[in-house]
C-alpha cells in the first residue's frame, strides 16, 4: 500500500473534526492524532485554503467543502434514480410540484423536479440554485446537520439576501428557524423563494444517519394558511423522505 502520510494525515484530521460537535484546537489534534506540530499546522493552512476546514476562536471546525463533497457523491445517479419514483409518487398523490434538492457550499441545488397536472408553477426547475436559509429543503437539510458545519457555511457571509422581503436575515435569526425545524422533523417556508407558493420539506439521510437531501412539496399559498390541516401534507413528504432514506441503506 502507497505511503503518503500528508494525506493520510489530512483525512485523520477531517475525520476526527467529524466525530466532533464543537471546535477542535490545532493542539489537540496534535495530541490525538500523534502529528508533528509542524505538519499539523501546515496540514491545517492548507485544509482551510481548500475549505475544507474552518478557523474559529476556540479551534477548528469541518468546512462547507466537506459538506459539498458528500452531496457531490451522494447527489449522483443513485440517489437520483432511486428518489424520482419516490418524488414522481408524491407529486400525484398531492396535486402539487414535489422536488429532491441538496445543498451545495451554501445554496440549495435541485436535483429533481416532478408536477402534476395542477401543480401550481414554481422556480425549483433541476439545477436551479437558491440560498439555503430562504428554502425549506435547505433548511430541512441544516436543521439537522452539526451547528458547527452551519456556522462554517455562513460565518463569512456579510449579509444575508431576500427574495420577496421575507426570510433570516442573520444567522442568529436562521439558528432560531432551525431550531423549531429541528424539533418538527420537517420544515416550511411561506413565499420566501416564489410569493405565494409555500413549500414543506423534510430530510433524507444516508446510511451514517447525516442529512444530505430533502423532499419538498410546493403548493399555491392559500392552500397552507394558518387554518389549514397541514398534518396529511405533512406525513406524505415525511413518507417519502423516509422511503428514500431507507433506499440508500
């Protein structure tokens, strides 16, 4: 087998940044994985050129490049094929327009896109970007992602931007979004990516129980208003997130 120990070095320091919910100082990771300072700190300069890694005050934290290659492998045929069923099935039980998306450094991707014929129209065409806080695929997907691969995504954002004038605007306002998203299980935006359209999504999770896509359905805003029993909508984008996620087992 190759020896190239700045690689196998450079992995070890991802994986336990992994393993980990909160920051990690360049000592300790000297200390836990038995590195030469120097080849530490190097490795860690470079990590985080490539954004692979983050810098915060009290040690280092995965970057949003981490995050973007999982969803690159995962995003591929496989998870696309095995969904589009699964996707297609939801648009015609509910009448509305259902989509797969991922996310991608800080936007959310669609990767998949399926209407009946009454759903309402909708932007989310395959390959169409969005910031992530604004949709609620993206936030079904960061609700359930460690705080710290979020932070890493959006601490070197200036601003965040709007749509339609509605939607976070700070992380802080995002954190509390996903946190109540994070206690539902599934996540909704009203008319913060199209007005009058909202959306319901929920996540979809890999054999190693990480988020790294989401169901969302869209449908005509007066369709989901304050009166309305969104539990049946609800539990069908639950059902087929849930259908895919066991797919990928």
């Amino acid at each position: 087998m190759a020896e190239v120990p700045a690689l196998r070095r450079s992995i070890a320091i991802l994986r336990h940044l992994a393993s980990s919910n909160r920051p990690i100082s360049a000592g300790a990771l000297v200390r836990a994985l038995e590195i030469p300072r120097s080849s530490a700190y190097e490795l860690l300069t470079v990590l985080e050129e490539l954004g692979l890694v983050v810098r915060t005050e009290t040690g280092y934290v995965l970057g949003a490049g981490v995050h973007e290659l999982g969803s690159s492998y995962l995003r591929t045929n496989p998870l696309q094929r095995l969904a589009q069923p699964i996707v297609r099935q939801l648009a015609d039980d509910t009448a509305a327009t259902a989509q797969l998306a991922v996310i991608r450094g800080w936007e959310t991707v669609y990767v998949l896109k399926e209407q009946s014929l009454k759903s309402v129209a909708v932007i989310t065409a395959t390959g169409v970007r969005m910031p992530s806080y604004l949709t609620a695929t993206g936030r079904a997907i960061l609700a359930h992602l460690p705080k710290s691969e979020v932070l890493a995504m959006f601490q070197s954002e200036s601003g965040f931007v709007t749509r339609t004038g509605q939607g976070p605007t700070t992380v802080k306002a995002l954190n509390a979004i996903l946190a109540q998203d994070r206690r539902a299980g599934w996540a909704i935006e009203h008319g913060e990516v199209t007005p009058g359209i909202s959306t319901i999504a929920a996540p979809v999770y890999d054999v190693l129980s990480r988020p790294i896509a989401a169901i969302g359905l869209s449908l005509a805003g007066d369709a989901l208003t304050e009166d309305t029993d969104t539990e049946p909508l609800v539990d069908k984008v639950l059902a087929a997130a849930a259908e895919v996620t066991a797919k990928l087992r």
